[in-house]
C-alpha cells in the first residue's frame, strides 16, 4: 500500500529544500495553532526544516520536519525527523504516511546527494501515544530499529536506508584473528560495547569455514 493509499482524503506534499512559501506559512499558522513548538523554537526556522505535509482540502493538518545530525551512537549522519498530526485527525495513520512518504523522499534526494552521506532517518520516541508501541524493538512497516537510548530515557529510533554503507574503516574482517580492517585504530575485545555479532563475510568473497559467532563482552 502506497503512502497516499493509506489516507484516502488527504493529500501528501514533498516539502524537503522547496522553500515553497505557501507550504512554510501554512505549516507556520498549523504550530501556533496547536502551540505546538518548545520555547526558543523559531516557527519560521523550523518551516526550513519542512520534509512533508498532508492536507485535508485547504487545511495542513500533518507535519512531518527533519534536521541533518551526526549521530555518535551509530557514527552517521541520520535525517532526525519530528511530527505532529492535528488532534482532530489523529489516529488516521497520517503520522503513518507521512512517514513512509519523508522516507521515499529522503532516500532519493539521498541518492542524489551522496556527499551528505546521509545514513536513514533517525527519531527520538517523544510521543505517550508510541508508549506500547516502543515496546516492540523493530517496527517493520517504516523499518525503524531501536538503536539506542537518550540518558533521559527516551528511545533512539533508526530506520537505516537500502543503499547506505558505513565507512569501511568502521567494518570488521571475517576472520577473528583479523580485528578491524580499514582505517581505525586497532581495538582490543575489552573496548567494545557490543552485543552478539554475526560475521559475515564481504560481498563477492568466500567464507572461510562455517560462520562464527562471537560474544563480545
Ligand atoms: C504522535 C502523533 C504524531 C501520532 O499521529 P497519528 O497520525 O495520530 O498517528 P497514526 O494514526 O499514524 O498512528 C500510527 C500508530 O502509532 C500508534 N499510535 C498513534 N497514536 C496513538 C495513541 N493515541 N494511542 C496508542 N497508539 C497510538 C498506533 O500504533 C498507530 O497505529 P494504529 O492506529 O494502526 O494502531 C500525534 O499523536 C501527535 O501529533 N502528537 C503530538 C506531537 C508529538 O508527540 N509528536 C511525536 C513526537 S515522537
């Protein structure tokens, strides 16, 4: 199902780098109307930062913005995306297709930008309505993971696109006796904070013996 198949009614709207003055303005009236932004927001500021927006004939009810951040935890540029569905129209799936749409939009402006080296998208579970919802670790339909967590709490949420790679400095051999390839500085096991890790071997090359499976303390 398509983004615009999901809200019969309503009609998405790419706003990403347009500056298109009529989307900025209304999307500007739909925050004050909701007093919606935190204080120190610039609403004006924040219209630059626009993906998409839905609307329901002349009226913007959904928007979806995004900032371009180095996230450390991951060591990638990440699209952090923020939204907010007017109160009369929530529960119609809109933050839903908006972000399923923003997704689209940013991945192949992406492609087009490869200089961005821009990751995926990444959010920051604010919402008491995703409460049950964060539960679950993977959400498959907008493919965000749970990646993390804020000191304060909140949830790292990172939907990673297809054709992204890290950079190889970052990438580990097969081979465990190899440690890390590339151009980061050797590690030693003890300086790793990660989980259980599947090794694979590297496109287009054999594996040497059966895949291993190391626990990193
Ligand atoms: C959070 C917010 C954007 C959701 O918008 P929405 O258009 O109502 O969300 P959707 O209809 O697309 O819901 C998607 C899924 O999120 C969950 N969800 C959304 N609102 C929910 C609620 N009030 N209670 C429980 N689950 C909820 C559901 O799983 C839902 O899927 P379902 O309806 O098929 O069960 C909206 O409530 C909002 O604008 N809140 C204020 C601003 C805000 O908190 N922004 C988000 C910061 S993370």
């Amino acid at each position: 199902m398509t983004p615009e198949e999901l809200i019969p009614g309503f009609a998405l709207r790419p706003a990403w780098r347009l500056g298109d003055p009529r989307i900025e303005a209304d999307a500007i009236a739909f925050w004050a109307r909701l007093n919606i932004l935190p204080p120190g927001v610039v609403a004006a500021d924040r219209a630059k930062e626009l993906v998409a927006v839905v609307y329901k004939g002349e009226d913007l009810v959904g928007v979806q913005t995004a900032v371009i951040e180095q996230v450390e935890q991951v060591r990638t540029r990440l699209a952090m995306i923020r939204g907010a569905v007017d109160p009369g129209h929530r529960r119609s799936r809109i933050a839903f297709a908006l972000t399923l749409y923003s997704r689209s939009l940013l991945e192949l402006w992406s492609r087009d930008h490869p200089e961005e080296r821009l990751g995926g998208l990444g959010a920051i579970v604010e919402a008491a309505e995703l409460a049950e919802r964060a539960r679950e670790p993977y959400w498959p339909q907008t493919r965000f993971i749970l990646a993390g967590f804020r000191p304060d709490g909140r949830q790292l949420r990172i939907s990673w696109f297809e054709d992204f790679r890290v950079e190889s400095g970052e990438t580990w051999a097969l081979s465990p006796a190899a440690g890390p390839v590339g151009r980061s500085p050797a590690r030693t096991r003890s300086d790793s904070g990660c989980p259980a890790i599947e090794r694979r071997a590297p496109s287009g090359s054999a594996p040497r013996g059966s895949p291993r499976r190391r626990t990193i303390p």
